[in-house]
C-alpha cells in the first residue's frame, strides 16, 4: 500500500512509486537476477505498469532468491 510519501516498504526497503494515488495497492513482479545480485522491481497499478528500480537481492531478503 502507498504511504503519504508515496513510498512502499518491503522487508524494512522503502521504494518510491509514482503515479499511484495514495493508500492504494500496488502489485508487485519482482524479477531476481543471480549474476548481477540485483532484483529488478516492478510496480503495477490499475493493470498498467508504473515503475521500475533494481534493488540488491539482499535488501529485499526473500528466501528464495
């Protein structure tokens, strides 16, 4: 959910989103990428895609990455 500062959190990792009105759900598609030790995170509203950032598979902590 989108907080006042337009921002989502996710295992103590706030990412920013843009284009999304506030407290609405965001769905995300986390795609990791072993080689480069970056996860690609994309944000998606009303079925339409609003933003994108790479974040450090350690920093989301998801066990299975």
């Amino acid at each position: 959910m989108v907080n006042a500062y337009r921002k989502i959190s996710i295992s103590n990792t706030e990412l920013s989103v843009s284009g999304v009105p506030l407290r609405e759900r965001v769905f995300l598609r986390i795609v990791p990428d072993k080689k480069s030790g970056l996860a690609e995170v994309r944000f998606w509203y009303n079925d339409k895609l609003v933003g994108i950032q790479k974040v450090k598979n350690e920093d989301l902590n998801i066990p299975n990455f």
